[in-house]
C-alpha cells in the first residue's frame, strides 16, 4: 500500500508533452479496497480497512478515506481503529484479487509484450514499439486507463517518463486516478523539487540519515559530494542515489521476473507461549512454503523466521542450507532451529517462515542419490490431493486441532503491493 492518502496530487492536462518518453508504471488505486468497493458498492466513499476482521488482525489495505486519519498497512487493526473509529473492516479475498490482477494484466499485454509485473496490482511497460498502432505514450497511457475501467470497474494511476524509476514516482504523485507525464527534457525540473524520501528504495531510515546532514530534496542531492551520500548511506546505496537523482536509470523492462523471496507468515488472535504450538506453526507455513516453491520450479539456499513478541519487538534469523530445497520438512526443520535461537521472554503475537536466494530447482536430480526422497514423494501426493480438493483438504497430523490463524495475513512477495 502507498503511504500517500491521495492528498496533493499531480495530473498532466490531456495534450502533455511526452517527447522523449517510452516508459509507463501503472499502479492500481487502493486496490484490495477498491475491489471490496467492486463487490460491495454501498462501500464507496467510506473509510475501508482491509485485513483481519478480529482486532488482533493486521491492515493489509486501507481505502484513501481511512489513509487520512493515518491508517497504514501493517498496522495492527486495534490501532487502526482508533485512529479511525467510523472504518469499515472487511476480510481479505486473495482468489478474487489474483482474478482481477490477471485480467488487468492482460489488458496491459494486450497493448505491448514487454510488460513487468512488480506485483499483484502494478507494472512497468515498454510502449517504444506500440506506437504505430496505439500513438504516442501519453496516448497509450490514456487506452489503458480507459479499458482498465470499462473492463475491470477499477481505476488506475499512471506514471509516464524515459526511465523506470521516474515512471513510478509519476505514477505515485498522480493518485489516485491520475495520468502524470514527464517529458524526458522536464525530467531534473520534475525531480529537482520532490523530497528524498520519494526517490525509489529511500526509505524511512536512509531519509532521517539524509535529512540529518540537511539533505531534503532531491536538489540538494545534486550538491552533496559523493563521499557524504555514501558516509550515509554506504557506498551501494549512496552511489545508486547520485544517479537516481540525476534521472539516469538504465534499466530496460524484464518480461521474466525472478522471485527474490517466497514467504507465509501469520498473526495469531492470541499470543502464543506453547513452543509445541510455534514449531507445529512453523511446519504448517513451511509447508506452504515449499508447496509454491514446487509449483513455481524453485529451490531455496537460505530459510529465515521472522517472530513478533507482544511488545511488538520483531526478530529475524537466517541459515544457510547445505543444499537448495523445496520440500517442506527441510525447510521446516531448518524454521524450527531458527526458533530455537530465540530468546522467548515474552509470548509470540505473529510468526512466519521465508525461503530466500532462490534458484531453478534442479539440485535432486544432480547428487548421486537424494536424501529427501521420501519426503518429496510425501510432497508430490500432497501437492496432488491440494490441486484436487484444496489447500485445506490435506495436512500435517501434527498441526491438526483447532484453527489457530484467525485474522491471519498470508505474504505473497506478488501480493505486498497495494497503492
């Protein structure tokens, strides 16, 4: 979800200038809000928080009524609900998100093929050689709007610009349903005047280091020697900073995107002290974990846990495997000695299992023999009976009983997105 509450925002009049450009970011507005306003008209023009429907949930989305009073995603429900009494919480529906999300990609590969999708409600196109039959960017830009609606019911915003990274600050600037274009000559006085923290990757920690050394926008940027970007920010980011303020950006669309990361994570509706219960926890996500790992043709070289206390304080460990795996058990157990590395002083409110550095799955069929093979088979029914009968039809004996993830908040490193 953006932070932005669709206060102060920028629009091109219909004739803008877009001499120059070739690249278009469109983001969908508000969207898991925008489809329960889809599904459910009476919401319009209200204060919507999407997430868990017990206050122990958290907001995945909010509508741009309930983002001015504050309301953000990853905040807990409770808190949200202070800050905005009168909203209106409705449960997630991740089947009827990835249904729209298919056909509003569809109508961006129907205009050009270089489309990459950053997640389940944007993308970045290159429209270089959809001119001569869809016009100018501007214009292409303005299609693609117009049929998003008629075909969806849903809005878009839409950046357009020469490079990716302007694109979606245009886009960001223009919601919600905006058109921003900026011409590749306008594209220093575009950027000139934004504050740092709108730059791509600058977040909240890299924008105090700025601020503190009086860096506020992106013009002070140009005037800070790079030995300071990089005393603040560490030479990698400091140096992808001098460029991106200048408005050099040589990345090209990827129509093939590779995963960084696949997670599930959840947020118990009461905290949870019994380690017997976390380690069955833990199982469970990591075997849905392994599960789109399989269906995706991946394998994971590292396994990580994320666990939230109930003061809120938040640990992460990591390991290493011996070898890249996709079967549950592995990374499970892998989860679960994570688990033990961590000191429990107080009950656990929300955990989650990550597979990172992930690589084409080939590793089984390269070692002389395979010491998963059992366990892959277990996973091939597995995956069989759940293709069959559903996600919840088959499980772990060990994690049956009573449901535990009321309010949970399933990740999905397609699905993190929502402007």
């Amino acid at each position: 979800m953006g932070r932005g509450d669709g206060t102060g925002r920028l629009v091109s009049p219909p004739d803008a200038d877009d001499t120059g450009t070739r690249i278009l970011h469109v983001d969908m507005d508000a969207f898991y809000a925008a489809v329960a306003v889809l599904d459910d008209p009476s919401l319009a023009g209200k204060p919507i928080i999407v997430g868990g429907v017990e206050r122990r949930g958290v907001v995945s989305s909010a509508s741009y009524e309930a983002r001015r009073f504050g309301v953000r995603s990853a905040m807990p429900v409770a808190r949200a609900l202070q800050l905005c009494p009168n909203a209106i919480v409705v449960p997630t529906t991740f089947e009827r998100y990835s249904e729209l999300s298919r056909r509003v990609m569809d109508v961006f590969r129907s205009v050009t093929p270089l489309v990459e999708p950053l997640s389940i409600d944007e993308a970045f196109l290159d429209v270089a050689g959809a001119r001569r039959l869809w016009g100018s960017p501007r214009e292409i830009a303005q299609l693609i709007r117009m049929r998003v609606r008629e075909e969806t019911g849903l809005t878009c915003s839409v950046g357009v610009a020469a490079t990716k990274h302007v694109a979606k600050m245009a886009s960001t600037i223009s919601k919600p349903d905006g058109l921003l274009v900026v011409a590749e000559a306008d594209t220093l006085r575009f950027l000139g005047a934004r504050p740092v923290g709108a730059l791509w990757g600058v977040g909240p920690k890299a924008t105090e280091a700025l601020l503190t050394r009086g860096i506020r926008t992106v013009a002070d940027i140009w005037d800070t020697p790079r030995s300071v970007l990089d005393r603040a920010l560490g030479p990698a980011m400091g140096e992808r900073i001098w460029h991106l303020a200048r408005g050099l950006d040589a990345r090209d669309v990827q129509t093939e995107r590779v995963e960084k990361s696949i997670s599930h994570e959840e947020t118990f509706s009461h905290d949870v002290s019994d380690i017997t219960v976390l380690r069955s926890e833990l199982r469970r996500l990591a075997d849905r974990v392994g599960g789109r790992l399989r269906s995706g043709g991946w394998e994971a070289a590292t396994v990580s846990i994320k666990v939230r206390l109930t003061d809120f304080s938040t640990y992460s460990r990591s390991q290493t495997l011996p070898l890249p795996t996709n079967v549950g058990q592995r990374i499970g157990s892998a989860a679960i000695a994570l688990l033990d590395s961590v000191d429990l002083t107080q009950p656990v409110r929300l955990i989650g299992v990550r597979a990172e550095k992930l690589r084409a799955g080939a590793s089984a069929g390269l070692t002389l023999w395979d010491d998963d093979e059992d366990w892959r088979r277990v996973d091939d029914a597995l995956d069989g009976a759940r293709a069959r009968f559903g996600r919840g039809a088959v499980t772990r004996a060990s994690v049956l009983g009573p449901r535990r993830d009321v309010g949970a908040m399933p990740t999905n490193p397609r699905a993190d997105h929502d402007g």
